[in-house]
C-alpha cells in the first residue's frame, strides 16, 4: 500500500491530535463545573444574605 507524504503524517499525527482533543473536552468539562459549583455558592451567599438582612437582592 502506498501512502503520500501527507496521508502518513496524518495517520502518525492521529494519535495525538485525539489525545489533545480529549484533553481539551476534559478541561471544558471540569471549568465547567467549577462555573456551575461556584454560580450554586454565589447564589447560596445571596440567599443568606436576604435572610439576614431582609433585602431582596436582584441577581
């Protein structure tokens, strides 16, 4: 089976470029979370907030 140069750079780059890939997702998916984890504390904060003071606070 012949391969042009580009076809073979393509297939030994594969690997890595999956790699980097499902790297990349992986670190979307955790600063995600911690959005979500720290949207849940500011809201949590602004909660007790209103309770202590009485004040509704518009967020």
């Amino acid at each position: 089976m012949k391969v042009n140069p580009s076809e073979k750079e393509s297939l030994i780059l594969k690997p890595y470029y999956n790699q980097l890939a499902s790297q990349f997702h992986l670190l979307i998916l955790k600063q995600s979370q911690i959005h979500q984890r720290l949207k849940t504390k500011t809201h949590k904060s602004i909660f007790e907030l209103e309770l202590k003071t009485g004040f509704e606070i518009h967020h």
